[in-house]
C-alpha cells in the first residue's frame, strides 16, 4: 500500500516509532545550585532515573579556572524509573540539596562526600493521617 507521496506507508510508520523512540531515550535533567552562600556548587538530576551529579567551579594556576564534576556515589546512582526532581532548602550552611520522587513523595538528601555525590535511602513518611487519640 502506498501513501500519497508514494512512499509506503510501512516506511513512514516505521520513520516515526523511530522518532518517538528517540525521544523517549533523550535525557531530560533539572538544576540546582546548593543553598550555601558561599559555594558555587550545582547539582543536576536525571528526572527520569534520578541520578545526581555535581559541579562547581575550581581555580587552576595559569588558567581561567576548571569546572570541577563529582560524579554519582553511593545512593546518588539511577533509581527506579519515575519522575524526579531537586528541591534546595532555604539553610544558608547547607551544601546539599533534596532529590524528590514526585509520584511516590519518597525524598533523600544528596551532597558531595569527599570526590562524589552520595544520597541518602529514599524516606517517605507516608500519606496517612495520624491516628486519632482517644478521648480524655
């Protein structure tokens, strides 16, 4: 069966799984700078797998400087596939940032740990109210 243009239609279904599959495997990242004050220091999550990486510029004799990376540590590697985010607090002294699972609310705190970024387990505490007291 051929389509208007003359190609086969086969071959445009085919030419657009392919761009939708392309699509589906581009990375997709989120940025945040660490909330301390005096650290230029950004965090950068993969919003599909939340894998946390981090930059900052570095001075470097005879230079303009360097952008010194810390890679993925213990726990700041790819989790399981959802929607991921980074979330700064307001603490002028913190260097770390939050990374936020927002389908599940699960959040672990991530910073730079000697040459990586770590992050803690994943908590969650629950959607469920709290238990009622009884009466007095």
């Amino acid at each position: 069966m051929r389509g208007r243009a003359g190609y086969p239609i086969r071959i445009a279904g085919l030419a657009a799984g392919l761009v939708v599959a392309g699509a589906a495997h581009a990375a997709s990242y989120e940025f945040v700078p660490a909330p301390q004050a005096d650290l230029n220091r950004v965090y950068r999550v993969d919003k599909a797998t939340g894998e946390v990486i981090s930059c900052q510029y570095g001075l470097q004799e005879n230079t303009i400087g360097t952008t010194l990376c810390f890679g993925p540590g213990e726990g700041a590697g790819p989790q399981a596939p959802s929607e991921y985010s980074l979330v700064a607090s307001r603490h002028l002294r913190e260097a770390g940032v939050f990374r936020v699972n927002q389908r599940t609310g699960a959040m672990s705190i991530c910073y730079v740990l000697d040459d990586a970024v770590v992050c803690t387990p994943q908590g969650n505490a629950g959607s469920a109210a709290p238990a009622a007291a009884g009466k007095p």
